[in-house]
C-alpha cells in the first residue's frame, strides 16, 4: 500500500485518460454553436458589404484580439493588465516607424515583411518588460502599474516628434501587396484578420490546457503553493506577458494596417479601459468572452449614436449607453455575457434532466 | 522499534534537515527563538506544542515561505537558508499546509499533475501532454493512492472538506520527495479519516522521512520515532514517543492548564 509504489503499479487507465484530452481539451468539437459561427465567419463575404465586413467584423476581430491578451492574464493569470492596447498601440507605432508611411522623415521604409517581425519582437519586449514591474505587485497595484505605463506611453507619442510624429502621429501606413493581392482590400483583409484571430483564439485555448496554462492558472488559484510545488512564480506571470503581448502585438499591427494610420488618439487613457470595459463585458473566464464583448462594444459604438439621434439624445453620449450597459452585466453576472449564456444553459439542461435524474458522480 | 533502527541505518548517515541557531523575528514578536534540530535521513518527528509556539513558523522557515532573521538551514547537507521555496522544493523538499492551500478552478487530476510537473522539467512547456505523458500517469498513482479517483475530474471547489486534506498530501507526495512537512494533517477529518491518514503516512518508502505538526495524539505519536516540543518559539523538550507522552509538561499542555 506503499504510496509511491502504486504511483508506478498503477500505470494503465485506458477509459478516463483516453477521453479526457480530445473532449476536455477541445470543447469547441462537440458544439454545434461553435460550428455555425465558424461557417457564419468564413462565409461573411458574401453575407455583408464593405462596411459590415470591416467596419464591424474586422474591427471587433481586432479588438476582440487585444482583448483576448488580457483575457489570457486575468482570467487565467489573475492579473489585470491595462497596457495591452498600448502594447497593440506600440506594435502598431512600430510598423510605422520601420515601414512605409507618408512620413518619409520617420519611417525607414523596410518591406512589412521586415517590420512586422520586427514590430512584433518590439512590443514583446515593451509587454515583457512592462510585466516584469507588474508582477511585483498584486491586484489593484497591478492595475495601477499598467494604468500608469499605459498613460505615459500615451504622453511620450504626444510629446515625442522624432520617432512618434507628436499629436499628428504617422499617416498613409502602406499595407502589403504581394502574389497580385491588395491585402488592404476589404475581402483579403477580412479573412487575414480573420485568420489571425482565430490563430490567437486556438492558441490560448490550447495554451490552457498545456503545462504552462495549467501553472498559471495555478498561480492566479494560490500562487503560494505553486512555489511550494517547485514552480517559480514570477517568471512564470512575466512569461504570460510575454505571450498576451506577443498576442497583443498581433493585433495592433492589423490595427495599422485597418486604419493606415496610427496616432496618439489611438493609444490614450480611455481607449486602454475600453479594452477592460470590451474583455469584462464578454467574460474574462473563457477566451471566446472577448470576441463576444467587442461585437457588443464595436455595435453600440457603431449605431447607438444613430439610435440615441432617433430618440432626441445627443449622438455622442453612446458612452453612456455602454456605461449603462456595463453596469448591468457586472451587476447581474461577474462573468460576462457567457457567464449569462452558461448559467442560461445550465438551467434548460437541469430541467431536461429533472424526470430521468441527475447524472451519477462515480 | 527493530525495524525503526534498520530503516535508518539503510538510508545512510548524515542529516536530513539541520536547523543552526533559526530566529524569525514579526516586528519585535520573536515566532521563533534559537531553533536548533537535526533530523537524520528517513527519520520521522513529530512536533508538538500549544497555539502559538512557532510550529508553523518553523515549516515556514524551512521552505523559505518566511526566510528566517537569523541562522542557518541545511537540507541534506546544502545550505538552503537563502534559497526561494522552488529551489529547496526541487531538491526533494515537500510541505503540506494547515488549511488547504489547494487550486480550487483546478480538477483534482490537473492539481496533482500540476504538482508532479512542479519537480520535473518541462514547467514552461506550450505542448499538451499526450497519452502516454509519464507525469498524467504519475498524476494517476497518487490520485489513486489517495482514493480520489472517483472524483478526479471534479473541481477542487466542489469536494468535501476530508478530500481536500486527502489532496493536499498527494500534492506532497510528487515527485521524488526525500523529506515532508505535514501541517496538522488531521485537521477536520472524521475518525475514518484518521484511519486512512495514519496508514498513508506508515506506508511511506522508508527513505522519506518527515516531521507532522499534530495536536491528535493518536494520530501523531502512532507515526513518529521522535517528537520535539515546543513553547514559545523554543524547543524544551525532545524525545522518544513514550518518554513525551508521560512528561508532565505534555500533561500539562494538553489536559488543561498551560503557561500563559
């Protein structure tokens, strides 16, 4: 009866271990939900015009993708980082920088194929580095931290001339063109964002599910054990930031390449809470939350103002209605939109189980 | 005791965990004041003492939760005093804690796989462990050993209080551990229970020693070959099972009364 005998004895369990990777690993598989959304995306183009499809589509896949950088931190990590969007915002600066632009002054004029990695290894390190300060701290002085990296790369592209182009910031971004495609045209660039979200959003779940998903989350549970377990914490909450900024940086290069421009606007104060607002509105507990909290976010921004205008309100409080809004989702579910579905889910399945019982426990 | 001796002389000499001169000073509180102990190999030790008396805290200061204000601490013959929990829990150091200190979002496999792969390489791997992962099935054992498996694929938030203490000792178990730290293992479990942790605890390979901090005597002179005495912050007494029990101060701590 020898403890780490049986460790050794007990070796097969062919039933349980079997199914647990292909089902638990990949709940997406077995929801018909996830498969209709999936078709829906793929097919877009040919559902919605120019507007809808990046206006709409590709605007919440990007931001949706910011989000899900700190989806991947909070809710698997436990920490609030309110820097992602200055990440994504730097990510972006840098493709300007070393890339084309009308600003010829500044950028260098490498080919985006240069850049982008550049820019991407960039605002890893800017995240990294940034997650390096946060991670001595816990809860609200993480948010402070963050806040306050956020805020000041905010100033420094307002004051800085020689690299940020100050207030004006860097204009007429040049987007790819290769194998005779304009990838800035509304259909390619749907499905390149599309491409990249859905890379980030198999990635995090995957992530979830492997050693050092699994030690995060550990972590964000009781990161005092996890040192009593052998694990080395702060590195691995500094790692996660390596990996949300990388994700993070994704994002803001297609946020360039969107708007082919990019300014200090972009990067302000209130643009970094949106991006909280986008991910707590969704749901921090599953990475689909903040795709689904940036459709919210990016609808209300699109058409409240029209809908407010219709009602007699000034168009430019639709603020107020995504306040409103925020408020009642905290207020009635600390999960977000897909806590209300789940919960909503839950109750229909009890009552389908109710006259045959409950499912035995083993 | 025959078969004490003989495990003993088997895991060779030299000590365990040797403890020179450790104070922990909270402000001007002294938890701990010039704690000196040898513990030899394989050798199992129970620490008794009142609320207060500095067990935890020594558990603290040997994993590095709190590193001591003064002193030195060697795990096998290493200096350990400035090393960070991780490093002294790779070198075959384990703890368990007095109110679970578990991963509640976490089932009951990932907590145990959790800790099987704290000790082995491998902690930063983005790659999802395949069927035949060697630390899923050591998950596997210890789950086994600690009669969990029917509710391995549970939260940890969802079990009994008694399954958790039952989890919380797997999680000591991964590994390789050449030395354990039980934090009142007993707390809260039924008489049953007790059955169970008693046997889980004897049935241990013989080179793992262990000191348990427990104020169930049944349960804590039933495990041990020795027994250490506490007051506050100090040592006073150190002995066989037999000689504490019958000590006038154990009588005195433990059937009423007690120094103020």
């Amino acid at each position: 009866m020898s403890v780490t005998h049986d460790a050794r004895i007990q070796v097969h369990k062919p039933a349980s271990t079997a199914q647990r990777p292909a089902v638990r690993g990949w709940p997406d598989i077995n929801n018909p939900a996830a498969w209709i959304v999936a078709v829906i995306l793929l097919i877009m183009p040919l559902i919605a015009n120019g507007f809808f499809l990046i206006e709409i589509f590709a605007t919440t896949l990007i931001l949706g993708t910011i989000a899900l950088s700190l989806m991947f931190l909070a809710g698997y990590g436990g920490m609030v980082s309110l820097m992602q969007l200055t990440i994504a915002g730097f990510a972006a600066y840098m493709v300007a920088v070393f890339g084309v632009s009308g600003n010829a002054n500044i950028s260098l004029g490498w080919p985006w194929w240069l850049a982008v990695p550049m820019a991407l290894t960039l605002a890893t390190i800017f995240g990294t580095l940034g997650g390096a300060l946060a991670v001595r701290t816990e809860g609200i002085y993480t948010i402070m931290i963050t806040l306050a990296i956020g805020a000041a790369f905010y100033y420094f592209t307002n004051q800085n001339w020689a690299i940020f182009n100050g207030h004006t910031g860097i204009n007429n971004v040049a987007t790819p063109h290769f194998w005779g495609v304009d990838w800035r045209a509304d259909i390619p660039f749907y499905y390149v964002v599309l491409a990249t979200a859905a890379l980030c959003y198999f990635a995090v779940e995957y992530i979830s599910r492997a050693p050092f998903g699994l030690a995060l989350q550990g972590v964000r549970d009781n990161p005092r054990r996890m040192a009593a377990l052998g694990f080395n914490v702060n590195a691995h909450r500094v790692a996660a930031y390596a990996v949300a900024s990388f994700i993070a940086g994704l994002a803001g290069v297609l946020q360039v390449w969107n708007y082919r421009q990019i300014s200090p606007g972009s990067v302000s104060v209130g643009a970094c809470i949106d991006v909280l607002i986008i991910a707590v509105v969704g749901g921090i507990t599953r990475p689909v939350g903040p795709y689904i909290g940036a459709l919210v976010f990016v609808l209300l921004r699109t058409f409240a103002l029209d809908f407010l205008v219709k009602i007699g309100l000034d168009g430019n409080r639709f603020r107020l209605l995504i306040g409103l809004g925020f408020l009642a989702i905290v207020f009635w579910s600390s999960d977000g939109v897909i806590g209300l579905w789940q919960r909503w889910r839950q109750s229909q399945v009890r009552e389908e189980n109710r006259p045959g019982g409950g499912r035995g426990h083993g | 005791m025959d078969s004490v001796a003989q495990r003993l002389s088997a895991v060779g000499a030299g000590a365990a965990l040797e403890l020179r001169g450790v104070t922990r000073l909270f402000g001007a509180l002294a938890a701990l004041t010039d704690v000196t102990i040898t513990v030899r190999p394989g050798e199992r030790r129970a620490v008794l003492g009142s609320n207060g008396a500095g067990k935890t805290t020594l558990f603290n200061c040997i994993t590095g939760d709190f590193p001591p204000s003064s002193g030195t601490i060697r795990f096998f013959g290493e200096d350990v005093t400035h090393f960070p929990p991780y490093e002294r829990i790779r070198r075959g150091l384990r703890r368990t804690y007095q109110i679970s200190a578990l991963f509640p979002g976490l089932t009951v496999q990932d907590n145990v796989y959790l800790a099987c792969r704290g000790v082995s390489r491998g902690r930063f791997s983005f790659l999802r462990p395949g069927q035949n992962d060697a630390l899923m099935h050591a998950a596997d054992g210890l789950v086994q050993a600690v009669h969990l498996t029917g509710v391995k694929d549970q939260r940890v938030a969802e079990l009994a209080h008694g399954q958790q203490r039952q989890l919380e000792i797997a999680l000591a178990l991964a590994g390789a551990p050449r030395f354990v730290l039980f934090d009142e293992p007993a707390a809260g479990l039924s008489p049953t229970e007790r059955v169970e942790l008693v046997e889980i605890l004897t049935s241990l390979p013989p080179h793992i020693g262990y000191i348990i901090i427990e104020h169930d005597m049944d349960v804590a002179l039933r495990v041990v070959e020795s027994v250490t005495m506490m007051h506050n912050g100090r040592i006073f007494k150190e002995g066989l099972p037999q000689e504490i029990q019958s000590a006038p101060e154990v009588q005195e701590l433990y059937l009423g009364g007690g120094h103020e």
